[in-house]
C-alpha cells in the first residue's frame, strides 16, 4: 500500500489566477519502495511546477506568489516524475483514467515508456512518468497540461488537442492559442520539443517572474493573460521552435 508523507503545513496560501478545472498537482519523491513525500503544495498553477525543477536544475531558490522552493539544498526526482493529482471530485478522477489512454498513445507513438497512475482515494491518485518528460521545461510542462486537460468530461477524438480546444474554459483557451499545425508535428515527434538547454530563460540572468510566467509550454508555442511578448522573443527555446517551422502565438517583432 502506498503512503504519502509530506513536511509541509497542511495549508499554503498562494496567489493563482482562476482555474475552469479544479484538480491541483503536487510534487513528490520516493522515500522508499511504497512511501512517497510530497514536496510542494498542491497547485492550480502548473508553471509552479516548472519553476521548481527549473531553479533545481540551476542550482537558485526562489519564491513567487507564495511558492517557495530552495534548489540550493534540495530537489524534485530527476529519476523520473512523481506527481500527485487531486481532483475536485470522484467523476472528475474517472474521467482522467478513461483519458489516460490518450496520453498513453501520446507516449506509445514517440518512444516513451508509459505513465502508470495508482489509485490513493477516489479523488487522488500517485501519476508515475517517464525521465523523458523531464527533458526540459517544455516537456515537463506540456505532461502536467495534459494531465489536468484529460480531466475533462468531454469527448475525445485522436486530435484530442482540437476538441480540447473546443472547450469554453481556460484550458480550452490555452489548448487552442498554440496552433492546430503546431499541435500535429509536436505530438507526432515530441523530439522537435528537444533543446541543449532546460529552460529557454536563464534563472540566472531573468528574474524570478520572466521565468514563472514566459517558459513553459503555452508561453512559447500559444497564449495566456501573464505572458510578456518581448521576454518570449527572448527565450531561447521559442527562437529554436521557430527555427524548427513551428508557428507560435507570439510573432517576430515587426518594426
């Protein structure tokens, strides 16, 4: 039987702009065969999420609209990802595992071996993925997309991304802001997502917030309310991409 364990208070207040979708996420490592510690707060916010293993991989502490995490002394699991969802409720869980199958072709048709989810309550459950979905920031932030937007009691067709989409919530806002085209090369080669470096925006030469809120999956390939244009030309990630044919939201300066 699997045991969460965690050092954290029970309640951390955080700053988190409003979420259609209600199921949080939080970081865990692997204590031992069967026990688990929880090692962030639950969030709405996925980019939470990046920024830690972002300021882990370099080394900084940091500490944004209440979400503290010093990489300086400690780390998430690079092993592989070990991520805790809580869903608002017992249907919105079944509807995740009836999508799962989604994000398992996802990994089926790029080689990555496939995420196993266990069951902790009906309302939580323990996701286990593959390294390769910490490759850098865009991958990992890409999966925690994925898991929250699979929590949707919609249907699902193979251009999952479309119908997703279609959806009048902020995830459906965020999933049709990257181009449909864009959507199709990612998913049929996760590997044009492949870059030398973690994060396309230095921690050690961007503040805390030009990296929270431009480096993650949306902020270089679609759209949200928080993004900077300017610091996205900047990332080094969304030149790549461009380089790569990819059409993105945020276009090259005109003069």
């Amino acid at each position: 039987m699997i045991k969460i364990t965690t050092k954290l208070p029970n309640s951390v207040h955080l700053a988190e702009i409003y979420q259609s979708m209600r199921t949080k996420q939080a970081l865990a490592i692997p204590t031992n065969k069967d026990t688990f510690e929880r090692i962030t707060p639950y969030v709405l916010c996925r980019d939470f999420l990046v920024d830690v293993y972002t300021f882990s991989e370099a080394k900084k502490a940091f500490e944004i609209y209440g979400m503290e995490f010093d990489g300086t002394k400690h780390s998430p699991s690079w092993d592989g990802v070990y991520l805790l969802q809580q869903f608002p409720d017992a249907a919105t869980k079944q509807h995740f595992l009836k999508h799962l199958i989604h994000l398992n072709g996802l990994e089926h048709d790029n080689q990555i071996p496939l995420t196993k989810v266990h069951e902790l309550s009906t309302t939580e459950c323990l996701i286990l993925g593959h390294s390769k979905w910490l490759m850098n920031c865009l991958y990992f932030s890409l999966y925690t997309l994925l898991l929250r937007g699979f929590s949707y009691d919609t249907k699902l067709t193979d251009e999952w991304w479309r119908d997703l989409g279609q959806l009048k919530t902020t995830d459906g806002v965020y999933f049709k802001s990257v181009a449909a085209a864009a959507w199709s090369k990612v998913c049929a080669n996760l590997s044009m997502l492949n870059s030398p470096y973690f994060c396309g925006l230095s921690p050690a030469k961007h503040p805390t917030y030009a990296v929270h809120h431009n480096s993650g999956f949306i902020s270089v390939l679609g759209k949200h309310s928080e993004q900077t244009p300017s610091l996205v030309r900047e990332n080094l990630h969304w030149k790549l991409l461009k380089q790569r044919g990819l059409e993105t939201y945020i276009q090259e300066k005109t003069s």
